[in-house]
C-alpha cells in the first residue's frame, strides 16, 4: 500500500563542508528547520545548509532502507552520489 505523503532523503551540505543526510516528508520545511537550529542536533552551529541532493520514495520504508544505505557511504561516495544527482 503506498502512503497519501511522498518520502524524501535529502543531503545538505554544511557551512563547515560536512554532508548530512536525513529523511522527511517535506524537504522544503526541514531544510528551513535545520537553518533554524530546529532540526538534527548535528547541523545545529553548522549553519547556513545546502540541499546539494533529494530522492523521493512511495514508502517510508523504502526511504528509510535508501537513508541508512546512503549514510553507510563513505564521503567520497556521497560526493559522486551528488555529483550523478
């Protein structure tokens, strides 16, 4: 059964050039959430952010397979992913 929301992953690039990456639903609030220091405890004092590259799934679960997979990578391989888009 798919879900009413769409399912995003997202990286942001950091003002320190760290890659962070989340999930949500609504890429565009919690992009803004992060600059506002509400968001993840690790991009607060990291600030301003860059969405630098988002996929988008049916399912949670297939998001949050996709997140934990993408945060396994090495930075070099987070870089080539966002370079590819």
């Amino acid at each position: 059964m798919l879900d009413p929301l769409p399912h995003h992953v997202y990286v942001l690039r950091c003002s320190d050039d760290t890659l962070y990456t989340g999930y949500t639903t609504d890429v565009d609030r919690r992009v803004r959430e992060h600059d506002e220091g509400v968001a993840a405890k690790y991009t607060r004092g990291r600030t301003p952010v860059e969405l630098v590259h988002e996929e988008t799934f049916e399912t949670r679960s297939a998001a949050m397979s996709r997140e934990a997979e993408i945060k396994a990578m090495t930075r070099d391989e987070k870089l080539g992913l966002i370079q590819r888009g």
